[in-house]
C-alpha cells in the first residue's frame, strides 16, 4: 500500500472528484491510497472483475468506504456512460487483462469513461540481485498458471514501450511517461512449489520444477525488491 501512495503522487489528481479504478483487486491495495488522495468531496469507482476477496473489510477497517464504490464488472464493457469520471486509473493490473486484445479493449473503454487515464505497472527491468531474484521467480508465474490450470494470469511485465503502444492502439495521446524507482521490498513473486506439482503434462512439470527450484534458490539468498514502476499517462483525442 505504502508503493500505491508512492505511485499515486505521479497520477493527476488535481482536480478530479470522481475516480474510476480498473482491477482492484482482493486486498484494495490501491483502492485505499487513491479513496485517501481524492479527498472528503471525491468518489472512488473500484471496478473489478471477479477477485473480491478481502476487499469489503479492507475498506470497512480503511474508514474510508463512504468514498469508495465497488462495481462488479468486466472492464471490456464498462457499465458507465461516456465522460462518467475524470480520471480512470490501473495500477498495476495490465498483468492481469489477459493479453494485448483484451488490455487494448479495457484502456479503450477507460479513455471512454474518462478524458485522461494513468497506468502504472512493475517493469521487466532489473536494477539489483534482488530485483532479479524478484523476476526470475514472478516470471514463471504465468507458465506455471497457464499449464497448470489453462488461464495465463500474472502475465510477464511488459515495457514502458509497450504500455505505450497499448495506449496508443487503443486510440489514446501520451501525455506523459516515467520511470518510477521503488526503494521497498516486494512480497508477491513467492508461490508454492505444490502449484508446479500439480501441472498435469510430465515434460513441462519437471522443466517447470528445476526452473522453479533454481528461482527460489536464489530468491531465498538475494530477498526480492520492487522492481522500477513504468507510468504513462494519456487522453483522449
Ligand atoms: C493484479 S490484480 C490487483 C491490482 C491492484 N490494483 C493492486 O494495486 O494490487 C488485477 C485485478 O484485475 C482484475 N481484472 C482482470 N481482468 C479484468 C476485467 N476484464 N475487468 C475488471 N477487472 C479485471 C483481476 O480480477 C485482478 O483482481
């Protein structure tokens, strides 16, 4: 959370009372910092597709939920007429849009629903050994998901040239691009060894396994830091 406020201070706030957020995800880690940012007078749309999780305590226990209103959707099709907020904001939820068509579907509709759009996503970049004990581990993510039970989430970080190209396809003007460097450590990359095991095809299982075993390896020696963050933000023409 402490990232997301970090993040949040390249985003422009200024001005925007209604907020639409895309992908928010179990534990609100954005929601919260941005319910924060928008002030007493704003409103938070917290739009997501199906991971709820801890959301609604994480909000109760934040004092912040009567800021913050949750939209079950999928941000392929947003429930919102043209212009309903100022702002629309992913952080760090392009890893989850299910590749290029669907990621340029969903930034369409954001710049739809809003004049300007601010994405914020890790990039593959490694500055440090524990930045990449942190991608060598995260990278996996995706294959072992997507061989294990057929859906590919977690998807490879993509580049600030890519984001871009994402924005672009999807109609919008690039006003501003950054590379935000995170001084803090990152929890996500770990996952158990028991979600290997179970990929039903042998070959990639045990190709998966000694990729998975020399990952942790390392990982347990270097510790994990956040990644740099790549941000760009745009409008509509
Ligand atoms: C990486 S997670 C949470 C990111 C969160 N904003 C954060 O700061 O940690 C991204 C979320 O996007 C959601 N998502 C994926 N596709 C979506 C879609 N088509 N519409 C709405 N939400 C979607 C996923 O369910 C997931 O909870």
């Amino acid at each position: 959370m402490l990232e997301r406020f970090d993040l949040l201070q390249h985003a422009p706030l200024e001005g925007a009372r209604t907020l639409l957020e895309i992908g928010s995800g179990p534990h609100a880690v954005a929601t919260v910092p941005l319910a924060f940012r928008v002030g007493p007078e704003g409103r938070l749309l917290a739009g997501e597709l199906s991971r709820w999780g801890n959301f609604v305590s994480i909000v109760a226990d934040s004092g912040l939920g009567n800021r913050i209103f949750p939209v079950a959707c999928d941000a392929r099709r947003l429930p919102l007429r043209d212009d309903a907020v100022d702002l629309a904001l992913c952080v760090h939820g392009l890893r989850s849009l299910r590749g290029e068509p669907n990621s340029v579907r969903i930034i369409r509709e954001m710049l739809r629903a809003a004049p300007r759009i601010f994405l914020a996503e890790s990039l593959p970049v490694a500055r440090t050994a524990a930045q990449r004990s942190h991608l060598g581990l995260y990278d996996l993510r995706e294959q072992v998901f997507r061989a294990g039970s057929g859906v590919a989430d977690d998807s490879r970080y993509p580049t600030l040239e890519r984001v871009t190209s994402l924005v672009e396809q999807a109609g919008g003007i690039v006003d501003a691009r950054e590379i935000v460097e995170i001084d803090l450590p990152h929890f996500l990359a770990y996952f158990p060894r028991s979600l290997v095991e179970r990929v039903p095809a042998a070959e990639t299982r045990d190709r998966l396994l000694q990729r998975w075993d020399e990952a942790e390896a390392i990982w347990r020696q270097k510790g994990e830091d956040h990644p740099p963050v790549g941000i760009v933000v745009a409008h509509r023409p």
